[in-house]
C-alpha cells in the first residue's frame, strides 16, 4: 500500500515536472519568441534556422527589385541585394537583425519577414520546429521602364548662364496617375548605394552610413517627402483653384492697372511693377486673371488672394491636404502656409498667394494639389503597394484606389484650371522655346503646367519648379490628362530651364515608347494666344 502511493506522487511529481516544462517550451519558443530573437545579445538569432526567408520586391509588371543573396560571412548566411539604387529612398534598406531597416523595407517588415499574412500561422510552426520563417513578396506600383527614363533624363537642363539656371543635382520628381493615385516613378537625388549600405550594416560597420549621414548634399533624405521648400509660382496654382471654385474671380475677369502691374499696398506691402513679371512683353496693363496666371504676375495673385481673405483661403488648403498628414505608406513631412504661431494675417497672405511668403511645403504636396486639378477635383489616396503575395503569387493584399474624402474641387474649376495651365506653356512662363534644350511647348503630348522660381534671397539662386499634367487636349478641355509630373532642383534656377528638359523629355519617352497609352492631342492653331488674349 505504502509502495502505490510513493509510485503515485512519483508519477504525479513527474507530470507536474513534465507539465510545467512544456509550458515553459511554449512561452519561450512561441509566446515570447519574438522577444527572445530581438534581443541582440542572442546570438541565436543568426542562425539559419532563425533567419526569415525575406520576401522580395517586385514593380508592377513583376521585374525585380530586391532580394536576399547568399552571403555566408551574414548573419543568417544572406544580404539584401538591389536591382533598381535610384529607388534607394523609396525601398531603403534592410541590414539585418541588428540595425533598423528604412523605407519601405521597415513598413512592410512584418510582411516581408513572415510575422503577418497568409504565412504567419505555417511560421509560428517553423519557429517551433527551428525551421527557417519564409516572408511575403510585396508588388509596387513603380514601373522600373518610367523609373530609368525619369533618373535619365533627370540630368537634363537649359544651358547655364548664371542668371535663369544654375549647376545642381539636388531635388526630386515624381510621376504620378492622378485618376488612381498610384506613383509610377519616384526620384530623389543624391542618392546612396543602398547595396553598399546593406553590405557593411550587415557586416557591423557603420563606415558608409557614417559617411552618408555627414554627406552635407543629404543623400539620406528622401526628398520628394522629407524635404520642405519655398513653393514660388507654383503656388498660384493652389490660389488659382481656391479663387476660381470660391467665385472670387473667373479666368476672364479683367483687372485694372494698378492690381495687375502696380504700384499698391495691400496689406502692408507695396507691390511694385518689378515684381509683375509683366514687362516688356505688356502694352496694355488691363490684363485677365488667366493672362495673368500665364505670365506669373505676382501683383495680380497678391490682390486675387486678398480678395479671398485668410479663413476661405486657408480653408482650402486644408481641403487640398495642406497642414494635414498626407496618407502614404512612407512619412510625409506635413506641408505648412501658416506661421510659427499656427496663424496667418493679411500682410503674409498676400504673399503667400504667390508663393514667397510663409508657404513651405513638400514636392509630394504639390503632387496632390497637381492631382486635383488633374482628376477633375477629386484627390485619390496616394500609394506605391500595388499587392502583396505569397511566394506562389496567392493574393494577400490588394491595392484599389480610394478617394481623399469628398471632391476638393468642382468639376468646372479643375476644368478652367487645366485650361489656364495650358496658357502656361504656350503663351507665358512655361513657353522656353528661346531656350535651347527647353521645349515644354513645342512636345507634341500637349503638356500643361504652372512654373514656380523659388526666390530664396541672401544672393542664392532660385528652386526651379514645375507641376505638369499631360496629354491635354484643347479642343476637349474636359478630358483628362493621364498622367502628372512634379519635379523641382534646388538652387537650379527659373522652373522651366532647371526641370523643363526634363520633365518634356520624360513625358515625351512614356508616350512615345508606349508604356502609358494616351491619345495624341491636336496642336494649338496659329495665333491661339493671341485670339485667347494670353499674349498682346
């Protein structure tokens, strides 16, 4: 009797022993795991076993643009490789287990290393059994076909000539269709090797991010998001839209001397012909606001924002997304017109108006605020994920365009705004064709745009600037274009000789090439400006 019950609590000890030991198994290896192969003094997490098999990244069209390489010097015997480095900013980088991994390696790092999606339940397995994790692939919407011909022709420029361009390969463009919000091609340069930023993270030596991080050109900032400037005249674009939609003023209204050439006071600043950008080209200074636009005139916007007032203007900044945090899969630094103290009074609206006064904002929020006019009034959500997938191409997630809350504009103004932006480029300050290499205007894919000279003052030269859309169609002034692009150089100069070339020659490529179907639009008649009162 006394020999049962020793075997029974022998037998009872055991299997407390033996109970507590697997859940001792089950916290470590499946409840805190993650926590456990975190932890950079756990030298388990290089193992083979314990690395994931890393998704890749794919374009829209499945070319390839990042993977994992063997390397047995690694931890986990792999580092990631890069097809397409001008997309370094976008992409980034992923070091291995033991530096943090940037753009959009880092946003979708659960994806891509298996912890969510259709994988996730099989790696929770894996985990248990030391077997290797396998991650998601993820697709984007770049196409590396307008990616090579945007870097390409990046490089593009009017000759120098020390007053209207200036030597510079800072800045950023980005190609965009504004009907899906999709981003096709995205640029920011300088850039960094991203392959030689994995190469020596991964083998623990800080050298090249050290000399990027000093690097005063800033390779590591992704400029067409982080990077916040003086907008100049593309900003008149924003006062046209909210001028238009609001009734302040028509295309067509006509505007006396003193509001359009000056001199006069608004706020409390006298605005002098030599800001009109009127001369020499204007005989008689009763001008429309859509000449107006055409040919820059600052003295104009200055009285077309004050008219507006600060409530409604700033009212439809933030209905075109400027102040707010733009939704995009990367951080987009919030743009701003206000300010430090968050407000705006009379005498910085009107310079605001034109684009000189407190505005500093992003190239990706004037990409939005190009999209508007370009989708009829209705801002798309951005993205660059087209989908996730499994490595046997099972759907995880999928990309469909969203609309940015209700229309930011109606439909008449993106319509009206869309015409004046073709006086632009075939009338006024977008029509180089005096530029050797600069050819907005004679491109046969009916470019539109508003240029933007960023004055920056203190004898810097200015940011040249350019939102553009195309192809349009003057004859169907309701169709839309198909596709945008904004692009700007820091320090390069008047917008159409720093980004003209390239932003022609870009347009020019997709279309020609076919890799963006559109419809040729006709040319514009002889004397079209004239009859349309945009030239005297």
């Amino acid at each position: 009797m006394n020999i049962s019950n020793g075997i029974r609590r022998i037998t009872q000890l055991f299997l407390v022993l033996f109970l507590a030991m697997s859940a001792g198994l089950v916290y470590w290896q499946v409840a805190v795991a993650d926590q456990v192969t975190s932890n950079p003094r756990n030298l388990r997490s290089c193992m083979s076993t314990s690395v994931p098999q890393r998704g890749r990244i794919f374009d829209r069209n499945g070319v390839l643009l990042a993977d994992s390489q063997p390397d047995p010097d690694a931890c986990g015997g792999f580092v990631r490789h890069y097809y397409e480095p001008s997309l370094a900013g976008l992409i980034g980088y992923y070091p291995g287990p033991y530096f943090l991994a940037t753009g959009l390696e880092a946003k979708f790092d659960d994806y891509l290393s298996g912890r969510v999606g259709m994988t996730s339940l099989d790696n929770q397995v894996n985990k248990t059994l030391h077997r290797s994790p396998v991650g998601d692939d993820i697709y984007l919407t770049i196409d590396v076909r307008i990616q090579r011909i945007l870097v390409k022709n990046f490089a593009l420029h009017a000759p120098f000539d020390g007053v209207n361009s200036f030597p510079t390969n800072r800045g950023s463009a980005m190609v965009m269709d504004p009907h899906t919000g999709e981003v096709l091609a995205i640029y920011s340069s300088p850039g960094y090797d991203p392959n030689k930023m994995a190469q020596t993270l991964t083998h623990a030596s800080l050298s090249y991010y050290n000399q990027m991080v000093n690097d005063p050109e800033r390779p590591l900032v992704f400029r067409p998001t982080q990077g916040q400037y003086v907008p100049g005249s593309t900003y008149k674009a924003t006062t046209l839209m909210a001028a238009l939609d609001s009734g302040t003023t028509t295309l067509d209204r006509v505007y006396e001397p003193k509001f359009t050439h000056g001199p006069v006071t608004l706020g409390q600043h006298v605005l002098s012909p030599s800001i009109s950008n009127l001369d020499p080209f204007t005989k008689n200074y009763n001008v429309s606001t859509g000449y107006g636009f055409a040919h820059s005139d600052n003295v104009l916007f200055a009285k077309i924002g004050d008219d507006m007032g600060v409530d409604s203007w700033l009212a439809y900044n933030k209905k075109f997304m400027v102040g707010e945090k733009i939704p995009f899969e990367l951080p987009v630094a919030v743009s701003r017109v206000t300010q430090a103290d968050g407000t705006l009074d009379e005498n910085h609206l009107v310079d605001n108006a034109f684009g000189q006064g407190v505005d500093f904002v992003t190239p990706f929020q004037m990409a939005m605020i190009n999209n508007i006019a370009a989708n009829d009034g209705q801002l798309m959500q951005p993205t660059v994920l087209s989908k996730v997938a499994t490595r046997d191409k099972a759907p995880v997630k999928t990309f469909s365009p969203q609309n940015l809350g209700d229309a930011q504009l109606k439909q008449t103004t993106a319509i009206d705004v869309r015409k004046a932006m073709y006086g632009v480029v075939q009338c006024g300050s977008g029509n180089n064709d005096f530029v050797p290499g600069a050819m907005l205007s004679t491109s046969r894919w009916g470019i539109i745009g508003k240029t933007g000279t960023a004055e920056l003052g203190n004898g810097k030269p200015a940011h040249g600037w350019l939102i553009t859309q195309a192809p349009y169609n003057y004859q169907q002034s309701d169709k839309m274009p198909t596709l945008t692009i904004v692009a700007m150089k820091e320090n390069g100069g008047e917008g159409a000789d720093a980004v003209g070339p390239v932003i022609t020659a870009t347009y020019n490529d997709i279309f020609d090439q076919g890799l963006v179907k559109a419809d040729l639009p006709p040319p514009p008649p002889g004397g079209y400006c004239y009859t349309n009162r945009l030239l005297q």
